[in-house]
C-alpha cells in the first residue's frame, strides 16, 4: 500500500504542469495553494509621447517605445534634440521605473506612476550629478 502510493505521489508530481514566466521562474502556487498567481498587466507597452523639464527650465520633447515582458520593461527613448537611448526596466506597484543609455556613458534614471494612457508624476535624474527634472508622458 505505501509503495503504490509512493508511486502514485511520484508520477502525480512529474507529470503536474508548471507555468512558466518570462523571467524564468516557475510557478507552483497553483498547485500548493490552489490559486494562480496574477499576471502583470502590460500598461507600460506602447508608443509614449514624453515631456520633459529640467531643473534649468530647459525642455526637451520626444518618446519612448516600449515592449513589457511580465514586469520587465525595454525599448528606446527617441529625443527630438538628442541622440537616441536604450531603455531597460521595470513595474512595480504601478510605477514605471527605467534607465535610459545614451552613447558616451550618460544614463538617464526616469520613475513615473502608470495612470491609464499616462505616466504622471514623474522624476528623473541622470548618472553625472544633475539637479532633478521632472517629466510626464502620454499614449
């Protein structure tokens, strides 16, 4: 009896489906504790027409196309009076957070809420010391 259902217990878990994420990690939730674990929402995937303000009051207009992968975010900024950047990220709680790379090693650190078709809120800074700017975006 204890053999059979030794077998039993073997073969039931080699042959239980484990989803895969685009991240790589599995997940067995669903089979431990009866629930699916929530899939993120693609919200920050799109074409975003991005306004930008520096802390010297200069403005700089242009967008963002991005693809999202699970929270993961990628892409590029397209400036309209700068070089183009790689954008790599993430969501969290419902925040866009990304880094811009520019050639030359400038990076661009850019955070904003994700509210419907716009990213509100937003705050930047980039790697060589600059005062703060603030940005927004829309779909």
């Amino acid at each position: 009896m204890l053999k059979t259902w030794m077998l039993g217990l073997m073969l039931t878990t080699t042959t239980m489906a484990v989803e895969a994420h685009a991240d790589g990690a599995k997940d067995l939730g669903s089979f431990f504790f009866g629930k699916k674990k929530a899939a993120p929402s693609a919200a920050a995937q799109g074409n975003w027409l991005v306004h930008q303000t520096n802390a010297n009051g200069a403005v700089y207009t242009g967008s963002l196309v991005l693809t999202q992968h699970g929270d993961r975010v990628a892409g590029r900024a397209e400036w309209d009076n700068h070089v183009v950047g790689s954008v790599t990220g993430r969501v969290v709680n419902g925040r866009l957070e990304i880094a811009v790379t520019y050639p030359g090693a400038l990076v661009g650190y850019y955070a904003a809420d994700l509210s419907g078709n716009q990213l509100v809120n937003g705050q930047c800074q980039d790697n060589k010391g600059s005062k703060p700017c603030a940005w927004t975006a829309r779909k």
